[in-house]
C-alpha cells in the first residue's frame, strides 16, 4: 500500500512499527494476536516475533496517537487513526509547523523560493492539495 503520489509512509516510522500498521491498514480493528499471526505469516520459523514485541509496538504507536484502542476482554482491539495517505500528510503538516516555529520567517521564504521554482506539475498538485485541505 502506499499513499498519495505513489509515495509511502515507510521512512516515516519504524521499520516494524510501518510493517504494525500496514496490517492494521488491511484488517482492522485487530488485537495483538491478530496482528501478530499476520506479521509471523511472512517470516521464517526463525524469524518469527514474540507476542510481547507486538504488543509493546502497538502500544507506542497508541502512545504517538498513531492508533485508536478499545479494551475487549483482557486486551485492546487497535485501529490505524490514520490511513497511509493521512499518516503522511500528518507527519509532513507536523514538520512544516516545526519549521516554521524554528526558523519563521526564514524558513517560508525557502518554501515559497521552492515553490517559485519547482516543476509546474508539481506547483499544480501543491495548490490542489491545498484547496483540498482547506475545504475539509
């Protein structure tokens, strides 16, 4: 799966914690067994994870407020807050506010130089994407 554009929210988190949440992407809600047989499908014997190693990922991925859970029996079922387009656009409206915080003035000077001389296509999408984010 991958988001917007063909790109993918893999270098945005752990390498486990994207292949966690491309099962939560496919199946949702799961609980940690669920999610556990689903990753240990696609290992060998000797690669397989250890149920306390999933749940502890999906408990930081809660912990980010990457994933919503609701207690059933002793356990919680999980669901992604995010689909992978939404994760990336998450993460990258998040590094653009950290930015802008850290740099201000400076750093949106270098945006709107980016953005005079990228590739028309490329300005197109940008204006679309912003139409689009602030209709929501």
């Amino acid at each position: 799966m991958s988001g917007r554009g063909g790109q993918s929210a893999e270098g945005l988190l752990g390498p486990l914690e994207y292949e966690v949440m491309r099962c939560l992407w496919a199946a949702s809600p799961a609980n940690v067994p669920a999610v556990l047989e689903q990753l240990n499908d696609a290992r060998r014997k000797s690669d397989r994870l250890a149920y306390t190693t999933v749940m502890t990922v999906l408990v930081r991925l809660h912990d980010k407020g990457l994933v919503d859970r609701v207690r059933r029996g002793r356990g919680f079922d999980y669901t992604p807050r995010f689909d992978e387009p939404e994760l990336i656009d998450h993460y990258s409206r998040r590094e653009v506010d950290e930015l802008v915080e850290r740099y201000g003035a400076v750093a949106l000077a270098h945006f709107a130089d980016a953005v005079e001389h990228a590739d028309p296509r490329v300005v197109a999408k940008l204006r679309h994407a912003v139409r689009r984010s602030t209709d929501a």
